[in-house]
C-alpha cells in the first residue's frame, strides 16, 4: 500500500466495501477512496474501499462476516460477539417556515410575522435587534461564529407590502432564538429576543413553543436554558422547571 495513504488500521467499515487489488488502491476509481484494510479468512489483505457520496456505514465481507454469524471461536471454547452497530444515516431537516400572524395596517399595507428555522440572519439586523432591547453589544465576529455553530437558529421577521404596490416589500428581523446540542439527546436554548415594539402580541411564547417543536421532532427531549429573574414566569408557563430534582447549574469562570 502507497505509503501516502492514510490507513485506520483498526475494523472498517462503510456504506460500501469490496476487495481491490492493491493495483487498483494505488489508482483507484475517482467515486472510492481506500479508508483501511484487514486480513481476510485465507490471509489475503482486503482493501476497504467507500464511496465518495455515501453516508452511512454498513457491514460487508470479511471478518465481520465470520462475525455477524454471532460466534467467534477460541482455543477451547465459543463466545458470543456481537458487532457493533452500524451509525444510522441522519437526514438534515428541512427548514420550516410559517405565517404567524397576517394583518392588514392602518396604511391599507399587510404585515406578516413569519417563522422560520432557515436560520436565515445577518449578523447587523441581530445587533440591531439586541440595541433594541438594550442588551450589551458583542465583536460581531464572535455573533457570527454563535449562529454558525449552533443546532438551530429560529426566527420571526415582519414583512410588509405596500398596498399600491405589490413587489415592494420591506422585510425586518424581529425576533429570534437558537439553540446548540449534542444532535442526540441535549439541547440549550440561547438568546431569545422579541422587538420591544412586537412584545406583548404573544410572538415570543410563539417563538419558544416552535423551537421547542423543532427540537422534539429531531429527537432531543432534555432541553435547558438560563433565565433572567424577570423572565422566569414566562418560561415555567411554557413548561420549563426551575432547579428539576434538584439539579443545579453550575458555572466556572476564569479567575485573574
């Protein structure tokens, strides 16, 4: 094998495997890329190969044929092994958007509130949203980094049309939450903010039910935030618990 190729000597696995010769592992097809080998039963090396589009991981040929059997045979006795499970294939969900609210202005213009979990946000409308409601302004490059690294970036935008004419439309950022996870059981809601001029319409409760929904539909049930005082009222009427159990936040913070 091409002493450049980087090998996980440990058991492969992949969407797709087979046996190549080590001719073709130094010029392989431009679909595959070798990510490791293993001994086959006859003592021939097994070149495992993984398509470039593939995804999920599987179990082929080879060693963990002998395996999947559920027997792996010692010197003097049976035991029973199992191999290990193959990783599921996970579909990013598609992004949800909804009409909230649908109202026509005293202009004769109509605004819609709209939802949406596109995480569609620059990085200027939230630190306008966040002077609004007077919440101290962070490096704009550490808000960008916050929304691309979260799990989901929910959030409400006002769009109004002109009532004489139809393709004008102003579009404002007026609310938002998000949330980071470990994509599997945990999830943190951040930052939840409703324009001052928005507040008191139901829009933030709306905001919250929908992250949560969002959340539930991707599996992650244990989901915490931090309160301010003044807003705890507000988050044990969506079903959130102050202090569960017993469990207390704990926080750690550099000492100079």
């Amino acid at each position: 094998m091409d002493r450049g190729l980087k090998v996980d000597r440990g058991v492969a696995f992949a969407s797709q495997r087979r046996a190549v010769s080590k001719r073709e592992a130094r010029f392989p097809r431009p679909d595959f890329f070798v990510i490791g080998w293993q001994l086959n039963t006859d003592g021939h090396t097994i070149i495992v190969a993984k398509t470039r589009s593939a995804s999920a991981w599987s179990l082929k040929a080879g060693l963990w044929d002998s395996l999947r059997s559920g027997f792996l045979k010692s010197n003097n006795s049976t035991d029973t092994v199992e191999p290990p499970p193959a990783p599921l294939e996970v579909e990013e969900p598609l992004p949800v958007e909804i009409v909230l609210l649908e109202r026509t202005l005293l202009d004769g213009s109509t605004e819609q509130i709209l939802f949406s979990s596109a995480g569609d946000v620059d990085v200027y409308d939230l630190q306008a949203l966040c002077d609004k409601v007077g919440w101290p302004r962070r490096p704009l490059s550490k808000i960008a980094a916050s929304l691309r690294n979260s799990y989901l970036v929910a959030t409400l935008h006002s769009i109004i049309r002109s009532s004489e004419t139809e393709a004008e439309e102003k579009k404002q950022l007026i609310g938002m939450a998000r949330a980071t996870s470990d994509h599997a059981f945990n999830a943190t809601i951040w930052d939840v903010l409703v324009d001052p001029s928005y507040q008191g319409q139901g829009l933030g409760k709306a905001l919250m039910e929908k992250v949560i929904r969002t959340l539930l539909q991707r599996d992650i049930n244990n989901i915490t935030l931090f309160a301010d005082n003044k807003v705890i009222d507000f988050y044990k009427n969506l079903g959130f618990e102050v202090d569960p159990q017993g469990i207390k936040g704990m926080f750690w913070y550099p000492r100079f």
